[in-house]
C-alpha cells in the first residue's frame, strides 16, 4: 500500500503491530513516523516509549526482543529499525546476522503493547524472498510524488500554513528546489513568514528568498533565454560566475537541458506519458513536463543543431580556441537571437 492509504487507516485507529516502509521518499517517511508517534504516544512519554535501532549495528533478534518487552510507564511502544537491507535485493556489507524469518514467528504472535517499524531505504523490496512475500501487506512505499501530486502537496502546505500562492507560483517553486520536499517544506515555511497570513506569494517572491542551486540557475537560465527573457539570463550566468562556477560545468548543464529536450520530444512523439518518459530518461516528472514546455519553442533539427554547437563550444573552450566566459556569453547571444 501507498503511505495515504496507510495513514487514513491509522487515522481510523487500525494500527498493525508491523510495518515495513521503503522507498525513497525519506521526507514523506519522516512524517509517517512522527504521525504513527504522535497517534501512538503521549508527547511526554516518548523517551520511555520510543526505540530506534540500525540494523546495520543490531541484529533483528534485539530489536525483537525490544518489541516483545512491555512498555515502561506507557500503554504502546513504538520500535523503529532502519536499514532492514535483508529485505531488499541491496548486498549489506555489515557484519551483523540476521534472521529474517523471525519476523515471521514474530507477525504470527505480535506484542499487542507494540509497534514494529522496518525501514529499507531502497527503491523496492525483494519480492523473491520468502519474509517479503509473506508481509506484503504490511508493506508501505514511499516513492516521489507525482507532478500533479507534487502540486497539490505545494497548495496545501499553503493553505495549511495561512498563505496564497500566485497562479504559477507552485510549478516555480517546485523547479527551483528541483522537487525536493525537504527543500520545498523550508522554503514554504521562508514564503510563510514572508507573506504573513492572508498573503500572497509571488513569482518575483519566489525569484528573491528561494535559494536555488547551479542546476536549477542553469534551468532558468535556459528557460530565461528561450522566452526571450535576456536581462535577466545573463543576470543568473554573471550570478554564476561570481559564485566560482566554471563555464564548462554551466556549458555541459546547458546541454543537459537541451538533451532532455531532445529526449522528451522524441518519446512524447512515440506515445510516451510524461512518467514514462521521467522513468526512460532518468529525471523528475516535474522536469519533464518543463523540459516539454521549453522543447516547444523548437523542433527537433534546431535542438541537434544547438547540442552540436555546445559540442564544438566545449572542444574549443578545453584547447583554449576561445575565452570560456565570452564563449558563453556568444553562445546566448545567438541562441536568443
């Protein structure tokens, strides 16, 4: 099940005494801990009714026999185990044994005082193994949310924190913290005390307090010059400059950004969904969806034609043929024009 599904049913106070969380979404997976915590024990008592344990470190017997162990001064316990390896088909390079399929005894006669937590920080769960198979259902993925999830989420932390965002705001937020919710929760709490209740965030809001890194500069860069938007592209690339960035990293991130282009135009011709294409190429929903935005301004010859430039920019600029930074600023200068 998705950690949603998971969470309304604790809501509705149907707790199982194990779960098995994965995925790479550790921000999402941070809250569902501090939620089963919060739903699970008083605030006062969580030093006596919290456990937490590397697996890395200690065997699964331990923590086993942490969780069969009655709670001191609380009704429930919650026992948390991160780096459960064994379940998934990662080599765990530690020197701790385990027994996986204790947990199995352990599900057929669980604590009824305590909560089981398995974390396994990988992309899936090794579904050839005997103990997966078996507690499936007990299982919760934590993947990266989807664009329009990933929007929504944006909106309501909004809400939930007293603010508006102007129409476009959200999809300009989330590219420049390039999708990370970890980054997107500081930066909605900065935009908060910014905007004060009842205020509205604004694209040139966003543009002042977001902390954006190289990549992300380079988007708007690329994006900046492909809408025509001059002042304010060379603005980012002196940005960059002064920040000690050399001109082949911004030159090769450039090219990244027109490959992806390429990539999506190509697949979105072949009936590709943006999720697949995400999936295909190796990059967030989110940036496919601006990288077919971008990609709309040209077709397909232009883009070659553009990569072929940078390739012959980048040969020129490594054998000193010409300065890196006026190779650059030339470079943008033809592109816009």
């Amino acid at each position: 099940m998705d950690y949603k599904a998971a969470v309304r049913e604790i809501g509705k106070g149907a707790v199982s005494p194990l779960y098995i969380c994965y995925g790479t979404e550790s921000y999402l997976l941070r809250e569902f801990i501090a939620f089963l915590t919060q739903k699970l024990v008083k605030p006062e008592l969580k030093d006596f009714a919290v456990s937490r344990y590397d697996l890395a470190e200690t065997s699964l017997d331990d923590v086993l026999e942490d969780a069969r162990t009655p709670p001191f001064m609380a009704e429930k316990k919650l026992v948390i185990a991160e780096n459960a390896l064994f379940l998934t088909g990662a080599k765990d390079s530690a020197k701790i044994e385990h027994r996986p399929e204790r947990l199995l005894d352990y599900r057929k006669e669980p604590s009824e005082f305590s909560v089981l937590v398995l974390i396994a920080a990988a992309y899936k769960l090794d579904e050839r193994k005997k103990v997966v198979k078996a507690l499936k259902d007990v299982a919760i993925s934590f993947m990266p949310m989807k664009p329009d999830e990933l929007l929504q989420w944006v909106h309501r932390t909004a809400e939930r924190k007293g603010f508006k965002l102007a129409e476009g705001t959200a999809d300009q937020l989330i590219l420049y913290t390039n999708g990370d919710l970890q980054q997107l929760a500081a930066e909605m709490e900065k935009l908060a005390l910014y905007a004060g209740p009842g205020g509205t965030v604004t694209g040139e809001t966003v543009d002042k307090l977001v902390t954006r890194g190289t990549e992300q500069n380079v988007f708007v860069l690329v994006d900046d010059i492909v809408s025509l938007r001059l002042s304010r592209a060379f603005e980012i690339f002196y940005e960059l400059l002064k920040m000690k960035e050399e001109p082949i990293k911004i030159l090769l991130l450039i090219a990244r950004q027109f490959r992806i282009m390429l990539q999506v135009k190509e697949l979105s011709a072949v009936g590709y969904s943006q999720q697949q294409i995400a999936s295909q190429i190796g990059v967030p929903p989110f940036a496919v969806r601006a990288a077919a935005e971008q990609g709309k301004k040209y077709d397909r010859k232009r883009i070659e034609e553009i990569l072929s430039q940078l390739a012959e920019l980048d040969y020129q600029m490594k054998t000193g043929q010409v300065d890196k930074v006026m190779g650059l600023e030339l470079f943008l200068l033809k592109l816009a024009s």
